[in-house]
C-alpha cells in the first residue's frame, strides 16, 4: 500500500495530485470465486458520490471518459447500478405508448362513424 503513497494522477491542468487527495484506498476482503454474468467474467467496481454532487452529471461524466477509453479486445462495460434501475423503469415506456395510441384510435374511429354532418 505504501507504493500507492508516491502515485500521482494528472487534473485537467496537467498538475500532478497525490493520488490520496482523489481516492481511499484500502484492503478488503474478497471472495474466492471469479464472478460470471451470462458465461462471462466480470468484475465489479462500485462508487458513491459524495454530497453536493448531482448523480446525473457524475455518471455522464463516467461515461463519457470510459466511452474514450481504448479496451483491448474481448473487453467492455456497461453501467450498473442507477443507470440499470432506469432503463429497466422505462424500458417498457414506449410499448406503453403505442398500445395507449393504438387503442385511443380503436375507440376514436367507431364513434366518429355516428357523428352527423350537417
């Protein structure tokens, strides 16, 4: 961990940052397993944002970085987490629509057959 002590990161300006001023680090303890999702290894890394930062802004952030960065081959990701719970919240949004389309239609073309014009 003392390695870590002497790493510096580059901000935005070029100014080197001991890395201790952006992250924490610390040893925890893992399980013994290697973690698959749909027959592929996966790994996890979680974050909270801190308060007085809107989680919106940190996750286009993230995901503009990472859209930037070169995988090697047979590597991706994809965001977990809050941005999992809304695409799942309104995934189903826009099959709604049109059935509520289609059926305001159903309903709105029979009853116009009865109206008179004079």
């Amino acid at each position: 961990m003392d390695v870590f002590n002497n790493l510096f990161v580059n901000n935005a300006q070029g100014l080197a940052i001991p890395l201790a001023q952006v992250a924490g680090l610390k040893l925890e303890t893992s399980p013994l397993s290697i973690n698959h999702q749909e027959k592929k290894r996966v790994i996890s890394v979680s974050a909270f944002v801190k308060k007085g930062y809107l989680v919106d802004r940190v996750i286009a952030d993230v995901v503009k970085q990472m859209d930037g960065v070169a995988l090697p081959a047979g590597f991706s990701y994809e965001m977990g987490g809050e941005v999992e719970s809304r695409q799942e919240s309104f995934g189903g949004f826009l099959s709604i629509i049109i059935i509520t389309v289609f059926l305001f239609v159903a309903v709105l073309i029979p009853s116009s057959k009865h109206l008179k014009v004079r």
